[in-house]
C-alpha cells in the first residue's frame, strides 16, 4: 500500500491531479472505504454538519485524549486521504470536503493518529472558508496543532501548520505574525521529507508577504530562491500557480513593460493558461484578482472594475483563502465606489453593499488586519456620498490604522485616495502633501514603478 501512496504523490508532482485522485480513491475502495462520486452542495452541508454533530460533545482536550488508532487497515485509508485531499483542492474537485469529513469521521470512530492533524486542519479551513464559520475554523486549527504535537508528528507539522497559519489563524491573528512559522514549516518540510507540501508552504509565506506589504526587493529576491528550487524539485504546479504573484511583483517594482499586464519575464498570461492542464481556473481566477489590483493600483478604476465583475467566481474557487479573497474583496470594493463615482450608483451598489458588509465581518474577528481595510472603504463611501467631514476623518483613521498595523502598502493606498480627495474639495496644498506621504510609503514597500505613477500624475 505504501508503493500506492508513493505513486499517488508521484503523479500529483507531475501535474497529473486527476489520475493521482483516481488511483487514491480506487485505493480507497480496496481498503473498504469510499467517497460518494457525486457530490450536491445539498450532500457537502449534510456531510459537514454531521461531522460537527459528531463532534459536538467533546472538547480540545476531550479530542487529544482520543484513544489511538489501531486499525491498520484504517490507517492506511488515512494516509490514502491526506495524500488525495490536497489534490482534490486544487483540482477544484467537489469531493474534498467529503474526504475532509471521512476523515475527521474516521478519527473519532476508530481513534487519532498523526495523519488525523491534518484531517482536523482541513476542516478548520472548510468551516472557514465555506460556512463563515471563523470560530470553529479556528478551534479545530489549534486541535490540529495540538495532535501534532501529541504525536510528536514532525513529519506532519509542515502540512498542519501551513494550513492552519496561512487559511485558518490569518482570519484571525495579525497576518505578519504568521510568516515566520509559516516558513518554519517549510524548513521542517524540507528536512522531513514532505517536499510538495513544503514548497506549497513557502509559496503560502511569499504571497502573504506581498499582500501584507513585505518590501518588494527582499521578496523579489526571496521568489527567485524559493521558486527555483521548485525546480528542481520538479514541483512544476505550485511553481505554475505562483507565476503570477511573481509577476505582479515585476510590475510593482517595474521591471516591466505594463504595470498592469500580466506579461513579461515570468509569465504571458495568455499563453499560460492555454498552457494549463490542471488548476486552470484556479490559475485564471488568481490572475483576474492580481490584474484586478494592479489596474486599481495604476488608476485604471474602470478598467479594475469591469475585470472583478467578469471574475466572480473568484469568492468561490479560493473561499476561505487570506490570500486571495481579502484582496479582492478590499479592491473590487473600492473599485466598485470609484465607479459608482464615475457613473452613478445603480450599476455598482450590490458589490458596494456586500464587499463593505463582509469586510466589516471580517475587521469584527481581526481588527489588525481589517480595520484599516474598512476604513479606507469607509472614508470612500463618504466621499461617494458627499460627507465631507466623514470622510477627511476617514481617510486618516485609515492612515493611521494601516501605519500602526504595519500595512505600508495600504497606508499608501489611503494616502493616495485622501489626496485624490482634497484635491476635489479644492485643497491642493493638502493633497499635494497627502501625495507625497503616499510616494515615501509606496517607496518604502519597493514599489518604484508605482511611485513614479503618482509623481507623474499628481505632483
């Protein structure tokens, strides 16, 4: 069985997703267990919803005092499970979270093993990300933690604690708090063996430090270690879907033709996705949000706009994912009030309403890394809105709040916006000041060719 599991990692690192799946879930199926090959939203809820039922009468530390698994038949068919379920993720395939639930089903049925970390960790993220569900996501996270460390299964904390830092504790904790045991994992993923999950976990670690605001130059040059040793590790997906993040970075420090293209020395956007075999929507969707922020960026509101609207599906292939959803929540947001602006308010107040809504959800369980976010969003709907007063005050909470949360980029993105603002209530010297603020930030995060934007356009 275990030539099984090696071949099914074996096809995943190549690229081919849907064989490695295939091969588990036959695997699966001799060892007495099987995932419905159908799956309904109507049996994804039923399913997830059992499995909290199940769970309900015991605590964190009722779950660490599980007996252990000793079924051997079980345990294979957990660690067929943990091989599959990132597959069946980023493949995009509806099976996961009932991989997910079999799995935690499993654990208090015939008893914990280190593989039930993950199974844990997983349905964390699925109640995050699915069910909106932080507190639970959260609990179920630190219950991943936890067996891990009753197991002292160091072969496991890399995938443990990738997913519960990056997909679970960012919903909740301070985001930069997060990245030195995110690339810790990788380093004891490196170490242990578990190469494809460590090499998803330092992507993890570089693309929350650009959308924390980490310094562009360091992580320019963090990217090209980290994505090259991909490389030769023949991790060729995970080196595919970073692509564009790598790109994007090019572009912030200009190192490109476009600013807001995804196209130059590590990509074509075009051709990368007709290219694509696995994980192309996934690919495409995280193109469309990247080039959604970079036309923001580089004043391209409309243009922003109109690209968010013709990727929405991107709030459902990356639910639950910091890295992607915040992102494009905050910016088609502001997008959508920038147009509102342009064009009136009809077309643009439903995604007004709920990105404002949802940020505000959000900034309630993280005021760290939201709170600025929904100022700034604040401050911009006053200024739709014609409240002077509220919005100037606005604009500086935002300021201020994104400084003292360490959010360089997005206090430069406040700066900017205020001065766009004063400079329409016919204050130039305020914005002309406000302009310059927002070019020392945008200089400090390393975004040169942003830099040279304001100081062409506005001063």
């Amino acid at each position: 069985m275990r030539a099984f599991s090696t071949m099914i990692l074996s096809l995943g690192a190549e690229g081919r997703v849907p064989a490695a799946i295939e091969t588990g879930l036959a695997v699966l199926v001799q060892l007495g267990e099987s995932i419905p090959t159908c799956a309904t939203p109507t049996n994804i809820k039923q399913e997830v919803e059992l499995t909290m039922q199940m769970l309900q009468p015991y605590t964190h530390d009722g779950l660490l005092k599980l007996r252990v698994m000793d079924d051997v038949n079980k345990r294979e068919v957990m660690r067929i499970l943990n091989v599959i379920s990132c597959y069946l993720y980023f493949g995009g395939n509806e099976l996961f979270p009932l991989a997910v639930c079999l799995m935690v089903k499993l654990s208090l049925s015939h008893g914990v093993c280190k593989e039930s970390a993950f199974g844990f960790a997983l349905y964390g993220f699925i109640l995050n990300g699915r069910f909106g569900n932080l507190d639970c996501g959260y609990r179920y996270g630190k219950v991943a933690v936890s067996l891990v460390e009753k197991f002292q299964a160091k072969d496991f904390l890399c995938r443990v604690h990738c997913m519960v830092f990056s997909w679970i504790n960012a919903w909740i904790e301070p985001i930069q708090s997060l990245l030195e045991p995110i690339k810790h994992s990788f380093d004891v993923g490196m170490l242990t063996g578990d190469t494809e999950l460590a090499m998803f976990s330092i992507s993890q670690y570089l693309i929350l430090s650009l959308v924390s605001g980490g310094e562009l130059g360091r992580l320019m040059d963090e990217m090209s270690v980290y994505y090259g040793q991909m490389l030769d590790y023949k991790q060729h997906l995970v080196h595919i879907l970073g692509a564009p993040y790598r790109q994007a970075v090019l572009n912030l420090v200009g190192k490109s033709v476009d600013p807001i293209k995804l196209v130059g020395a590590e990509m074509n956007e075009d051709t990368l996705l007709r290219n694509m075999e696995v994980g192309r929507a996934n690919l495409r969707s995280v193109c469309c949000s990247l080039r959604m922020w970079l036309e923001y960026l580089f004043g391209e509101y409309e243009l922003a706009a109109e690209t968010a609207r013709s990727c929405q599906e991107v709030e459902q292939i990356h639910v639950g994912k910091f890295s992607v959803l915040c992102n494009h929540v905050f910016f088609s947001g502001l997008a959508a009030i920038a147009m509102a602006r342009k064009e009136g308010r009809d077309k643009w107040n439903s995604c007004i309403s709920s990105n404002m809504e949802q940020m505000k959800r959000w900034a309630l369980s993280s005021p760290w890394n939201f709170q600025h976010k929904l100022e700034l969003m604040n401050a911009e709907y006053a200024f739709l809105d014609g409240d002077v007063v509220s919005a100037t005050n606005m604009y500086k909470s935002a300021v201020d709040t994104a400084a003292k949360h360490r959010f360089v980029h997005e206090q430069a993105v406040a700066l900017e916006r205020a001065g766009i603002f004063h400079l329409e209530q016919g204050n130039p010297a305020n914005a002309s000041a406000l302009f310059k603020r927002a070019c020392t930030c945008y200089s400090k995060w390393g975004a040169s060719s942003k830099t040279k934007h304001v100081q062409a356009t506005y001063l």
